[in-house]
C-alpha cells in the first residue's frame, strides 16, 4: 500500500479553512491573506487546532518553550474570530487594537466581521510590522 503524500503546512490551513462554515471561513481566509502579505518571512501552519502564523527566518538561538517565533493563533471557537498574540504585549507603538493585560505576555484581537476586518487591515498589519521588527536576529 502507497503512502499517502503528508499535507504541507499551507495546504493543512487551507483544508481546515475550507472545513469551517461558509461565512466564517471567509473571513479567516481574508485574515490569512493580509497576514501573509504583510511580509516574506510570515509562515503558517495548524497550531493548537487552528490557522496559526510564525516568524520563519534566521533567529538568534532561544528556549523552544519561549514560542518566540509564534506570531499569532487564530481562536475560533464558537465561530469567534479571535487572532491571540502570545507575545502581543511586545508591542508598544501600534497597540490600539490590542485587548487583554494576560500576565504572560498575551494580546488579542476580535473581529466581528468582514467589514470589521477590513477597516482593521492596516493596524494589524501595522502590529505584525512592529512584532516582527523586534525579532531577535
């Protein structure tokens, strides 16, 4: 018997995009696209049960139990659109949309729909600028 080929980390949130209901996975698609666009050097890849987005270049060495390369995981439970920042209070400049004072660092950001997405385009993209602008090279 053949082994069947291993799903690539795109291809594995593409297929549990396309498992969501309908409205929702739209509006994850949409995140995922300005997300990626933002820079080069955004990966993704199913984390935690969800779309979820990492630093993929050259770092300096750190603890793996530190996830400094995990940028941000979406939460979406209850059909919620959650995206959590687990290093989100790193941001300094561009936190208008960061909700949360989590003792671990954490930060999240809701959306409550398409339009919501949209009009908050530019200051995540903004967060994800600043984020990774304070990678450790």
């Amino acid at each position: 018997m053949a082994k069947s080929a291993k799903r690539s980390p795109a291809e594995q949130v593409t297929q549990h995009i396309k498992n969501l209901e309908p409205g929702l996975a739209k509006s994850v698609q949409a995140l995922r696209e300005i997300i990626l666009s933002t820079d080069k050097e955004i990966a993704e890849q199913i984390k935690w049960n969800n779309p979820a987005f990492y630093f993929d270049g050259e770092m300096a060495p750190f603890d793996p139990k530190e996830y400094k390369r995990d940028i941000v995981v979406m939460n979406l439970f209850k059909g919620r659109i959650m995206l959590v920042f687990p290093s989100g209070a790193k941001i300094k400049k561009n936190k208008k949309w960061l909700e949360g004072d989590f003792k671990d660092g954490r930060r999240t950001i809701v959306f409550a729909d398409m339009d919501d997405i949209k009009s908050k385009q530019k200051d995540l993209q903004a967060i994800l600028t600043e984020w990774l602008s304070l990678v450790e090279k």
